[in-house]
C-alpha cells in the first residue's frame, strides 16, 4: 500500500525508498547507537554502509532516467545524492549520535554501573530509529522542495 492508501503496482515500488532496503541507509544510526560499546572503526564501517546504499539509490535513479538530455541525468543523481545524503546518513547519524550523548551523559548521574549505562544508551539510541525515520524523510523532502528543486526540479 502507498501512504495515500492506493495499492502500488509492482513498477512503482521503489526498492531504494519503499521496502526494507531503505533500512540499509540507516546502518549507521545502529553504529551510533552502539558507539559506547565498539571500536570507533565499527561505527566508521556503518558509515561507509549507508554510503553504499546512497550510491547505490544515486545510481538506480540516474539510470532510469529515459531522456538523452545529460543535464537531466545530473539533475536526478545531484537530487537523489543530496537528498539521500541527508535523510539517511548526516541527519539521523547525527540524532542518534547526541540522543546517545546526552543519554549516557544523563545517566552518568545515576548510580548504574558503566557498562549498564552503556547498554541502556544503546538501547535507547537503537529505540528511536524507527521514530525518527518518517520525519525526518519528510523534513528533507520539504526543505528540498523549497530550495533546491525550485531551481533544479528533478525529472
């Protein structure tokens, strides 16, 4: 089902935005979120992850691009770059990193032992993934729509 409750055809899922692959762009929250407890080279790998499946998206998108015209094909990678970018990776990277912070932060005042606030800050962090996805999506997708795309409408 789309969000606006018709049922999609087959041709208009989008495997990078309408399935579980979207969760992909979001492997670097989950390293955020376990940041306390792994090597810093870990969380650097799910960076490099969500990097992947930006890519990835950038390219599918350009490809389907039909037109011969290369300023439309630019036009639809720098859109889906920028906005993949900053839906899956720098903005819910960064929630995740300070909801993390100011968790383990909070909880340093508490009489838990160290690897109990480490534990409860992962868990926290790896709780709001879900919340933040949608809103965040749709913040990307207003902010896009009234700077960027005004200019450079994608195709």
């Amino acid at each position: 089902m789309s969000k606006e409750g018709k049922t999609m055809k087959d041709e208009d899922i989008d495997i990078w935005r309408d399935t579980p692959v979207r969760f992909l762009g979001y492997s670097n929250e989950v390293g955020e979120a376990f940041r306390a407890q792994v090597p810093v080279n870990f969380v650097r790998l799910t960076y490099g992850m969500a990097f992947l499946y930006v890519l990835a998206d950038t390219r599918h998108k350009t490809l389907k691009v039909k037109s011969p015209e290369m300023s439309k094909k630019l036009v639809a990678a720098a859109d889906t770059l920028t906005w993949q970018t900053l839906a899956s990776v720098a903005i819910p990277g960064y929630t995740i990193n300070r909801v993390c912070f100011y968790s383990l932060a909070l909880l340093s005042r508490t009489k838990l032992s160290l690897p109990v606030r480490k534990w409860t800050t992962t868990a926290i962090g790896l709780g709001c993934i879900p919340f933040i996805v949608h809103p965040i999506d749709k913040f990307v997708d207003y902010l896009m729509d009234h700077t960027v795309r005004v200019i450079f409408p994608p195709p």
